[in-house]
C-alpha cells in the first residue's frame, strides 16, 4: 500500500493515530481542570512506566488540554548527569518565559503580567540570569539565592494570579527521576505548601517505575501529594483497537488471525504497536491484511527495533556493563537479584557496583526494590538472546 498514507510513524513521544486505553488518565486530568476552574482541592499526577508504554505521548495531552484552557504550562524533560541537571534548570528557566509569553493574548495575562518580576528574580535564583534580561526584577520576591524559598515565593505569585482566571499553573515534567535532588525536593515542598494554601499549582510528571519511591525518599510526605498513575502494557482489546481502528479509517482491513498476531507480538506495548502496524501497512499488498502479512510485518519490525530502539541502548553499555546486561537477560524481563547476577558472573555483588551504578546512570536499567534491578525497557532480554544466537 502506498507508504505517503501509512498511519503509523512510531517515534519518541510522537502521538499515535489512535490513543487507545488511556483513558481513565486523560478523564482524570479533565477532572484535575475542571475542579481547578472550582477553585476546589485536587493533586498532582504522576504517571510512572517503562519505556514505550507511552507516558511522554500522555504527558503531551496533558499539557495541550492545559493550553487549551489558558493555563501556565511549563514543560520541560529532566536529564541525567551534573551537565544535564544544569540544562534541566536552564530549560525551566526559559520556559517558565515562555509560559508567561503564551498568556500574552489570554483573559490571564492582566493578572500575569504584574508579577514577570518574579519570573525574572526566580530565573536568576536558578542560575538562568540571561533568561531575565526581558522580564526585570522584583526586589524581595523570589530573589533570596535560596531555591526552596524563591520556587515558593514565584509558585505563590502565579498561582495567584492565575486562579484570577479560574486557570492553574502547571508544570509538566518528563524523565521526572532525572531532577537533581535539590530541585525535585523544592517541587515537592511547594506542591504542598500550594495543596495547604489552595494554590492552583501542579506538578504533572512522568518517569521510571522508581519515580514513586525516588520521591517518597526525597520528601515522605509525597505519597499523599499525587495521584499515581502506573502505565503499562495495553489490554488485548485496546492493543487491537491502536492497530486496527487508524487501518479501519483508510479502508484497510486486518483479518482476525492477522490481528491476533500482531498484538501478541507486541505484547501490548504502544512503541512495539506502532512499529509492527507501520510495517504491516508497507508490507501488505492490499486492503486486506492477512497472516502471511503480519507475519512478514512482525519479522521486519522486530529487525528495526533491534536496529534502533534497542541497539542504541545496547551500544552505550561498555563490554562489562554488556555482560551484566547479558546475566541479567536469563531472568527474561522480571527483576533480577544483584546478588544473582554477580553469581552468575563469578563475581561479587560489590564487584559490580561500579556497572550497576553506571547502566541506573545511563537509564538501562532501574532499581525497583534494594538488591534488585529489571529492564527500563520492555522486551530487551529477548534482544540480547538474539545478539548471541548460533
């Protein structure tokens, strides 16, 4: 079939066609709105998840209904590493700029605009002076040097001046484990101090499957702050729907055993679920796509994944971090003892501290409990059974 019309382009963070078993998140968001124009209490959310289950396309969604009802959205994607935390807080430097920039022709931009000096002070406070250089100052208000008092003191001016509007501010964080300890404990804080205030301000993020216990470690309180959200593997029905439905709607047809081959292949995963439709869609010669068909799609899009989705991760572990990877890769994609995989290497646990730290570093891998680590991403051990078949 002619590729220009292929529904699917599986992508990071790219919105897929049809955006299928979601939607008790996306009704609660509308709901977190909707209570905000109130004026009544509500939460943040957080939604955590492996790679590819689609929490940046949710997380996108979020913030564009955000938009559309004239709140302050800020978003920004947290990074690893000090250079990396440094940029995140750059990052949200500017777009807390750029925020109050997108006000400028809204019903909240009168309230808005009599406290940019906040911003301005604040982005100084952050590191980020040069971000400031349009907004000025406002002598004592979120220019103490402190960043729990200064993201307190911006929050409470926004927020403020938002709920004018009946509108929230919001902040939108993607790879939400990657923030420096400092500023996720100051996020933290205000988040609550806002809950106690009645504040509209909310953090919306999105991580690993630790993120949940990395903040109830940095502030106890967190478990009661947000609505958590776990995203997983789609169900049977809606992994058949996010193929067949985007198909449906250009006249194409998968048949039963041609669906059913699809979707077991992709074990419900959203990223896997792209791949192996966009395949079957350029592999299938006409609007009826059948088994011979899908088998042939799942062959070529197992071979992009492993060429890209999981190669690339492969590639940035060191030949030590591989082996680590590999003995981790005979628990399949459950959680593996560290104390087992060191056994299976003939090592100590200690031994391999220096690669288990470096591959939590590089995001490959995460600790959901002490002694344990599993994949980030799904189906990766499968990838590595396949890089040393005979």
């Amino acid at each position: 079939m002619d590729p220009d019309l292929n529904p699917f382009a599986p992508g990071s963070g790219l919105k897929p066609p049809a955006l299928e078993g979601r939607q008790a998140e996306i009704e609660a968001f509308d709901r977190l709105i909707a209570r905000t124009k109130r004026k009544a209490a509500e939460r943040g959310m957080l939604l955590s998840g492996l790679r590819g289950v689609g929490k940046t396309v949710l997380l996108n969604n979020f913030a564009a209904q955000a938009e559309r009802h004239e709140w302050f959205v800020v978003q920004i994607e947290a990074q690893p590493s000090t250079e990396g935390r440094k940029a995140t807080r750059q990052k949200l430097a500017r777009a807390i700029e750029a925020g109050a920039r997108r006000l400028r022709a809204k019903s909240a931009w009168g309230y808005v605009k009599d406290v940019l000096g906040s911003i301005g002070s604040f982005n100084i406070s952050l590191g980020a002076a040069g971000v400031s250089a349009t907004l000025g100052t406002t002598t004592g208000r979120a220019d103490s040097g402190n960043l729990d008092i200064d993201l307190e003191e911006l929050v409470e001016d926004l927020a403020t001046a938002m709920a004018k509007s009946k509108a929230g501010f919001g902040i939108f964080i993607d790879e939400m484990q990657d923030l420096d300890d400092e500023l996720l404990g100051a996020l933290i804080s205000v988040q609550h101090l806002s809950g106690q205030k009645g504040w509209p301000f909310f953090i919306i993020g999105a991580g690993l499957p630790n993120l949940p216990g990395k903040l109830s470690a940095t502030r106890s309180y967190s478990e009661r702050l947000f609505d958590y959200r776990t995203i997983g593997a789609l169900d049977p029905a809606s992994a058949a729907d996010a193929i067949g439905l985007p198909m449906n709607e250009l006249g194409v047809h998968l048949d039963a055993d041609a669906l059913r081959a699809l979707v077991t292949a992709a074990d419900g995963y959203p990223f896997f679920l792209q791949a192996y439709g966009k395949a079957a869609w350029d592999v299938a010669s006409s609007k009826i796509v059948n088994l011979d068909d899908a088998r042939l799609a799942i062959e070529i899009g197992t071979e992009q994944l492993d060429a890209g989705f999981f190669r690339s991760r492969w590639q940035r572990a060191t030949p030590a971090e591989r082996q680590y990877l590999r003995a981790m890769a005979d628990d399949h994609d459950e959680a593996s003892s560290t104390a087992q995989v060191a056994s299976r290497l003939n090592r100590t646990a200690s031994q391999l501290t220096v690669a288990r730290s470096n591959l939590i570093s590089k995001g490959l891998i995460y600790a959901p409990d002490h002694g344990a680590v599993r994949f980030t991403v799904p189906g990766m051990s499968a990838f590595i059974s396949r890089q040393f078949e005979p």
